[in-house]
C-alpha cells in the first residue's frame, strides 16, 4: 500500500546488503495523510535486531568491500548516476513528500529538483576534492596529509524535509568512502525506500547502503551500535543531546543539526510592507515546519505596532487549504501530535501575556486534517517561552527593541543560533550586524539558505556543519604521512 503517484516495490521489507528483507518482527508503521487523517501507507518496522544486520552488512561492505578502496572520482561517478536514477522518479519523490507531511503540491519540484541538483555538486567533489595534499615540513622530504572515509555512517533525517536532508548526508557519505544506514523518520520513509531502489538500480555496491526504518528504542540500540564509526542526525535538540552523549560514551563522530528559533532584525530604513511580506510568508514555509525558520521578528519600538498590522494584514490574506491544491499557500501541519504543540504554545503566549494579533485557530471550513491559521503574536517578551522555544510551525513573535544595539542582544538571547536575518537597504550593515549575531547562517533580506555551502549551529543549535566542503569533510578523518620521498602516486 503506497500512496497515489509513489510506486514502491517492497514497502513492507527492509533493504540490507543489497537485498530487500523481512523484518525480524511483526509491528508495521502506518503512515497518516496530514490533509485526510487517513493511512496512506504501511511500511515495515524495524527492530533492534534490524538494526544490528544493517550495521553488519555495512561493517562488511566497509572492511572488506570494494567501495572505501575506489578511486573518489569513481565514488563520485556512481553518486552521479544515483543522482540520475532518482531524477527519474522526482514525480514520486514529490508525491511522496505530499502524501506524508502535507508539503505543498506547488513548492514539491522546485524543493526536490533541487535536492537532486545538490546530490549532482556532491558527487562532483569526488572528482574535485583534493583527498591527499602535500604539506610543508621541516622535518622529511614529504608530507602528505591524506583524507580517508570515518566508516560506517548511521544517516538519521526528520520528517520535515525527508529527501533533500537524508540524501545530502548519503550522497557526502558515499563520496568520502563511508558505507551507510539510512534511519529515515518513522513518519516519512517512503523517500527513503525510492533512494535504495534508486542505489540498486545505479549499481552501488551490496552493503554500501542499507535502509531501517524503526521507532525510539531500535533507533538508539543503532546510535549505541559499536560497528557505527558515525552518526549525522538532524531533529530535535532533545533527541541531539541523547545521541551527542551516547556517541561521546563510546567516542564515536557525529554531526548534530538541531533546532533553531532565529531572529530577523528590521532595520529602520526598510520599508514595512515589504517587510511584512517577508515576515508574513516566510512563517508560512512548510506550515513554519523548517529548523532554520524566522520565527521571531524584532523592530525598533517606534514602528512595532505599524509592522503588527501589516503582518496582520499579509498573513489574513494567506490561502489555507489541502497541500494538493495548486493555489493553497499554507498546508497542514504534519501530524496531530504536531498540531496540538503548536496550539499548546499559542495558549502559552496568551498566558505569558503576548497580544494575538491573527490566527491561532483551525480555519473554518477545514474539517478534516491538521490546519491552523498563520499566527503573530505582538508585543513578546523575549524571556518568554514562545520566544525561546523552537514552536515548529506557522507562528511568528515580534519583539520590540530599544535600539539596533538592543535588536542583536535579544537575537543573541538564545540558546540557539541556527540562522538569521537582517531586513534592510543597507548591504554593509547587513554584513556588520549579521558578523555580531551568534547564528551559523545570517542572510539578508529573507530565510536565504544555500545548501552547497556549510550549514548548522552554534550553541544548542547544533554541533559541526553539513554542506560544501564542510559537509564532506565531516565523513573523513586527516591522516598525517611523513615519508623520505614522493610517492609514484598518490
């Protein structure tokens, strides 16, 4: 049972060492329609036991297999023509996304053409990295630092943008030479089951990719796996700070892509309008459902109420409605449990004191599925919880400041630092303000991210980067040769 649009072959089979198998037990996950409240699809559950025969098969395919010993431009090569294999079945990847967390039907092929176009630059590194470099030494005629893959890569992505997310960590694993599981949400695996049909058909090697979709407790006995060199997780920061510490008890490498509440600064020299345009459509983004998201405003006092209005007034224009329809700007949330925290935390601003200013309600006339208006709360305390909570989900907090000074100590007053913005004219104060604001990414004008370029956090935002150089070298470990020559070839 697939949804409409996705053909998979084996949806209720695990995919390990290069075969579609049973799971060791009998639980089944049922995948929920966020626009219908219906089962789309069942999958398989992994178990423990799962779990510790994709990490064997990896071990295997990574010790005594062909893939870590390829030339990386032949690595690349192959990554290449995954790339190739999934553009064949974008249309299902789009349908898939749709189906499971109610991404937009419109946005889908700009979102996940262009997951396909960053696995195509990842592959290129294979051919463009430099894995072996000379160094200067005063100490022997040749040094040479080369950079050889960490091992086998447990790749763990959430439910909100399961491709893009998952196969960026795949496609820089493969590259660097690792072997890896693919961990997958339980809520959104059905991608994950295109991108190891997508490697059978390539050609990639038994072992090198396997794929488990299972709950909490099979996916930390994964985390706690000692054949796992690696793990790369992307979710929240809750779940972060587990597998930061079980990694750190057996001295295993990880990168952690955690979660975000980044702040957009308002100059005073950008106009409102445009301002509450970027504000009341950016908080709407996969139904605010995006780790890097603006979901919280600051502007100077004098020009706070004029900026609620005209917020007020984009987002009551926003068309709520089925993630199918063409026209519908904001979709349901992903699930129920998803919709009942967002409403918990807009009761929370009340309480706290805020001003609702719009939204905070299920739209009339939608009943069925997990919608809520877009939602701007005016007049946020900083200190307050909807203001240093991650939400995950269409609602926006603006937060009066004194000054500019002021503006980038409130953005800097979190315990995240994801991303961030400024709003403004001035291409040199952008520069100036985003250089002071403690965040990985800062854009001017908008949510800008580049996912060819290093992404990730400071603080509980995160732990090392993901994207570009960076992101492959997260899969590699330096190793230093001192040598009386040169070698004939490196």
């Amino acid at each position: 049972m697939t949804p409409k649009g996705v053909d998979i072959r084996n949806p209720e089979k695990l995919y390990i060492d290069g075969a579609w198998v049973d799971s060791t037990g009998t639980d089944r996950i049922a995948l929920v329609s966020p626009n219908s409240e219906e089962v789309v699809s069942i999958v398989a559950e992994a178990t423990a036991a799962d779990m510790d025969r994709a990490v064997a098969a990896a071990r295997t395919a990574f010790d005594t297999g062909p893939w870590p010993r390829m030339a990386p431009a032949e690595r690349g090569a192959m990554v290449t023509r995954w790339a190739q294999e999934l553009k064949k079945r974008q249309e299902e990847l789009c349908a898939a996304w749709t189906a499971q967390v109610g991404g937009l039907a419109s946005f889908a092929p700009q979102m996940h053409g262009g997951a396909i176009a960053t696995i195509q630059f990842i592959a290129s590194l294979g051919r463009d990295f430099e894995f072996v470099v000379r160094r200067p030494s005063t100490m022997v005629d040749t040094a040479l630092v080369a950079y050889e893959p960490v091992g086998v890569a447990a790749c763990i992505a959430p439910w909100n943008a399961p491709f893009g997310i998952l196969s960026s960590k795949v496609a820089y694993a493969l590259v660097a030479g690792c072997t890896v599981i693919m961990k997958p949400s339980p809520e959104t695996p059905l991608e994950a089951y295109i991108m190891a049909e997508a490697a059978d058909a390539a050609g990639i090697p038994a072992g090198v990719i396997n794929l488990v979709c299972g709950g909490r407790e099979a996916s930390d006995h994964l985390v706690n796996n000692p054949g796992v060199d690696k793990v790369s997780f992307t979710g929240s920061t809750l779940a972060g700070k587990r597998i930061g510490e079980v990694c750190a008890g057996r001295i295993a490498r990880c990168t952690l892509e955690l979660g975000g509440k980044s702040a957009a600064i308002v100059r005073d020299d950008f106009p409102i309008d445009a301002a509450a345009a970027i504000l009341g459509n950016t908080i709407t983004v996969m139904s605010g459902q995006v780790c890097a998201m603006l979901s919280r405003a600051i502007v100077h006092k004098s020009r706070h109420d004029e900026l609620a209005e005209a917020i007020a007034r984009v987002m009551k224009g926003v068309k709520i409605g089925p993630s199918t329809a063409p026209d519908t700007q904001l979709g349901p949330l992903a699930m129920k449990r998803q919709l009942e925290r967002v409403e918990s935390y807009v009761a929370i601003g009340q309480q706290d004191g805020a001003q609702l200013v719009t939204g905070g309600q299920r739209p009339a006339g939608l009943n069925k599925g997990y919608f809520l208006e877009p939602t701007l709360f005016a007049h946020v305390d900083n200190t307050s919880r909807i203001a240093q909570e991650e939400i995950f989900g269409p609602v926006l907090a603006l937060i009066p400041a004194e000054d500019e000074d002021d503006a980038i100590r409130i953005a800097n007053e979190s315990q995240f630092g994801l991303n961030g913005s400024v709003l403004t004219t001035d291409h040199e104060a952008a520069y100036r303000i985003g250089r002071q604001v403690r965040a990985g990414g800062f854009g001017q004008n908008g949510m800008r991210l580049e996912f060819g370029l290093p992404f990730g956090g400071f603080k509980q935002s995160g732990v090392g980067r993901e994207g570009g150089i960076e992101g492959l070298s997260s899969f590699l470990e330096s190793k230093t040769l001192l040598l009386d020559a040169m070698p004939a070839q490196l």
